[in-house]
C-alpha cells in the first residue's frame, strides 16, 4: 500500500523545467495570434518562468533556445535567473531556421554547412561553461523529402561525426541529450527519426549521452511507455519534453490529450525509482500555447504532470507484483486502473509545498467512490485509501 506521506514528499521534491520559448508568442503556419504582455526578452521569459515557479514550487529551472534567447553575457543572465529564484536549464540549439539548412545541418552534403552547425553545437557548450547547465539538447530538423535526394547512410556517418564533434567538448557533468522525431519538416525520411536511432548515436558516444523523448514526436498509437521502460533498464533516458498531441506535432499542454498515457510514463518512471532530481532525468516540457494564456497554461501542465505522478505513486506496487506473478490479469489491471482512477487533486490543491491550502469546494472525492462501496478487492482498496486521503489534515476542505 502506497504511504501517502512518501507520496506527499515526492511530489514535494519532483521538479520540471519549463521552456523559455513556451512564454512566447507562438503560432501554425496560418497565423500567429499575438498575446498581450508576452514577453520580449530572455530576461522577460526568465520572469514568466520564475512566476509558474513561485505558483507550483516545482519548476526552478527554464530551458533557453539558442539564438532565440542570445544575450552578451550569459553568467549576467544566470544571475538574473538566480535573484528571480529559478536557475537556466538545458540549452537547445537551433539549426533549422537559416537558409543553409535546407538541404540540412550536421548531415548537409555541404562540409562548409556540416561546420558551421557543428561549431553552433560547439558554441552551446561554451554558453552552458557560462550558464552552468548541464544539459545540452539536440534536436536535428535534418531529413529527406524524397527518395534518392542524398545518401541515407552518409547522412548517419556525417551525424555521428558532429555528435563526436559535441560530446568530446563537454566537461564536468554536462551531458548530450539527443532528442528524436518521426517527421516534420522532413516528410520522406528524417535523421533521427525515433528513439533506437537515437539510443544507438547516444551508446556509440558513451555515458555522457542520453535519449530525450518527446511525447509528442510518435506514429500514433506508438507505446511510449515501452520506450520508458527499455530505455531506463538501459540507463539511457535522460530527458522528456512533455507535452500532448491529438495528430502529429501539436505541443499541447501536457495531460491534455491522453493524461492516462502519462499516467502509465510516469508509473514506469515510479516502477525504476527515476523520479527524484537525483537521478538525473530532466522532466521537460516542450510546449506552444497558441490560443490560451500562456503562463497559466504552464502552469497546468505542471499540475497535469503532478497529477500523473501522484497517481502512479499511488500504485500498489506489492500488489501489483503479487498479481502479476500470480498470472491475474484482471487484478493486475484493476490495481493499476484503481490508482488511475483515484482522484489526487485534494493531495495537491494546497500547492505541492503544502503550506498553502487554498479554500475552496470539495471537487469529486466523495461523489467518485463512495468508501466502503462494494466494489471487489480493488474498490475495496480504493476506498481505504479515499478514506485516508479525505482525512488527511492538508487537505483544505473536510468531505
Ligand atoms: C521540435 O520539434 C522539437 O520538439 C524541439 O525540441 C524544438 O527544439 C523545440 O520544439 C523548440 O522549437
Ligand atoms: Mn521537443
């Protein structure tokens, strides 16, 4: 049975790092609907970030894109992060937006082109040396539009070189995180398509390399979880950019789409014990908000992802186990649904520091599952731990 105090402070130190470009204006290829007050600057963008920080207690740190956020002095910036009480995370490079990437970037057939995106991989390196991040993260828009436009397996050997290029420049603890998409822009074949490409540059690079998921980079119907799973018994996942889609690449707020999809990432990140800062993935979100206010979007993001993990914290792992081994697929399955199907907003509404009780209705615990209702081993489970979650003295109204 799950301790709820244990859960309480998982989800007290559970941190996830937002994107400086999620602050910004954003848009389709139709139209880009402009927001009032969005911000125009690195430091604006430092700010929105350090306002869902101060609201959620568990975002201290933003991603910066590179050139989006280029400034002259980026120790300056560091600073300006730490006195608005938030850090500056990984550092994403860019080398999809100049004309020299049309044909691509590290796998360009052009030396002069491979060069220069390899030496922009190489000045990322330098500004984290500046920043103090760990993490650099990779994402190639390189691909093919049509078969027979270049040589599939030149390409790999030209990508592996800048890769080599990058991982042999860093130091201390910095790291590569090399993120991977299905498609788009690339429509025939692109580069890093998924996450075996990816996972095999980042085993031939060494330990300092680690696979980024994207939630939403997949063929629909794709078993994330899966990668989850096969890629920490590996010890190879470093990083999510979470986020959700309905079609392809949508960057929607995280949990919106499928949030029981995130529930069953975050359980496998829970089953390995990968959750804590310690371990060392970096829980991102790569995200847009095109149509809705922005910083409240992230912030539900942030709760969506709270809201997940609390819920997979709640799996009765014993249980679980002991049912899976006893080859019991419907207690199995009721046990993994019943954690699923609990409803954890009560466990976070007072803030995940848990000092800020905010007043307000009761939303849903008693009229959900009604303690004591007969409902087999796994309602029966459900109901003890309602009743303790109802009881549970931060929870800011009594049922
Ligand atoms: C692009 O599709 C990727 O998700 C990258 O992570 C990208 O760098 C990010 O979305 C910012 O554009
Ligand atoms: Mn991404």
């Amino acid at each position: 049975m799950a301790d709820l105090n244990a859960v309480k402070q998982a989800l007290r130190e559970q941190r996830i790092e937002t994107p400086s470009w999620a602050f910004g204006n954003s848009g389709t290829r139709f139209k880009v609907f402009a927001q009032a007050g969005v911000p125009r600057t690195p430091e604006e963008k430092i700010a929105d970030a350090a306002t869902v920080h101060r609201f959620t207690g568990v975002a201290p740190s933003v991603a910066l894109h590179i050139p989006w956020d280029k400034v002259g002095d980026y120790s300056k910036l560091s600073d300006f992060a730490a006195e608005n009480g938030i850090r500056l995370g990984a550092i994403n490079t860019n080398v999809f937006q100049d004309d020299d990437y049309k044909l691509g970037s590290v796998t360009n057939p052009d030396p002069a082109v491979r060069r220069k995106a390899t030496d922009h991989l190489l000045e990322a390196v330098d500004i984290m040396d500046q920043t103090g991040s760990r993490d650099l993260k990779l994402w190639f828009s390189d691909g093919l539009n049509y078969p027979g436009q270049d040589d599939l397996r030149l390409r790999q050997d030209r990508l592996a070189a800048a890769l080599r290029e990058a991982y042999d420049r860093l130091s201390g603890d910095q790291r590569i995180l090399l993120e991977y998409k299905l498609f788009e822009p690339a429509f025939y074949a692109t580069d890093v398509p998924d996450w075996g490409t990816s996972y095999a540059h980042c085993v031939e690079l060494g330990p300092k390399a680690t696979v980024c998921i994207d939630t939403g980079h997949h063929a629909p119907g794709t078993n994330i979880e899966f990668i989850v799973s096969f890629l920490l018994r590996q010890g190879k996942l470093g990083a999510f950019d979470f986020n959700s889609r309905f079609y392809a690449d949508d960057d929607l707020m995280a949990g919106a789409a499928d949030p029981f999809q995130l529930f069953r990432i975050m359980y496998e990140i829970v089953r390995a014990d990968a959750l804590t800062p310690e371990y060392g993935i970096n829980f991102m979100l790569d995200q847009c908000h095109n149509i809705e206010a922005k910083i409240p979007a992230i912030i539900r993001s942030v709760m969506n992802v709270q809201e997940a993990t609390a819920k997979a914290l709640l799996v009765d792992r014993d249980a679980l186990f002991a049912a899976q081994a006893a080859g019991d697929v419907l207690e199995a399955n009721g046990i993994l649904m019943d954690a699923y199907n609990t409803d954890v907003r009560p466990l976070l509404r007072g803030g995940p520091r848990g000092e800020r009780a905010r007043p307000g209705p009761d939303r849903g615990v008693p009229a959900q599952r009604l303690p004591g209702e007969d409902r087999g081993r796994a309602g029966r489970r459900a109901a003890g731990r309602l009743g303790r979650l109802s009881s549970h003295p931060w929870r800011s109204t009594a049922p």
